[in-house]
C-alpha cells in the first residue's frame, strides 16, 4: 500500500442511549474493560423525541459512543444487551470510512487484547 492508499478500516463506532449518567459510565467501562471497545464516550444529556407503545415519549438521555472493531461486535452487542435496562436498547454500528492509520490500529490492538 503507497502513501495515496488508505487503509481500508475494519473499525466501528457503535451509539447506545441510557437515562442516566452513571449508566452510561457503568456501560462505557464494562466494555472498555472487557476490551470489546477501545474506548467510549459519553455526550452530555440530549433530549429523545420517541414512539413508544403507542404514545409520543420525551426523555432526557446519554449517549455512549463505542469505538471497536467489525470482529467484536457481536460480543459488544450481546454486552450492551445484557448490562442494558431498556427493554429495546438502540444499538447503532456505523462502519469508519477512514480515519488515521495510527488510531484505527489502536482500536485494533486495544480490542484484540495484545
């Protein structure tokens, strides 16, 4: 691969919501730990507009954003389904596009746990 080449990134960022910010600390560092994500941020509170058996909900929630790789997301998700209180957890994978050479491999090492 020449220097005009990018890298074609095997990493994700995986998004995840709770209703609080000690859940979402709890969630962020259980997946760091078990190194199924290479590290996780959480967004200040954002307001959720959602249907929800029926009835439009309004919710104060976090957001944890996961960065991991393809291969450890099956577990990643299983994760977040167990540790998860909501009954339906939103669970987003968005494939990298590109990104830094240096930090995807990062997110690989960190996850494969060499």
């Amino acid at each position: 691969m020449d220097a005009h080449s990018p890298a074609v990134p095997h990493a994700l960022t995986v998004l995840t919501t709770t209703d609080t910010a000690a859940k979402a600390e709890a969630l962020a560092r259980g997946a760091v730990e078990a190194r199924l994500a290479a590290c996780a941020q959480i967004s200040a509170p954002v307001t959720s507009v959602y249907r929800w058996r029926n009835a439009v909900e309004t919710a104060q929630e976090w957001q944890i954003v996961f960065k991991t790789g393809q291969r450890r997301y099956p577990e990643l998700e299983a994760y977040l389904l167990a540790a998860h209180d909501y009954e339906t957890p939103e669970i987003i994978a968005t494939p990298l596009v590109l990104g830094s050479a240096a930090y995807l491999e990062w997110i690989e090492a960190e996850t494969s746990g060499r």
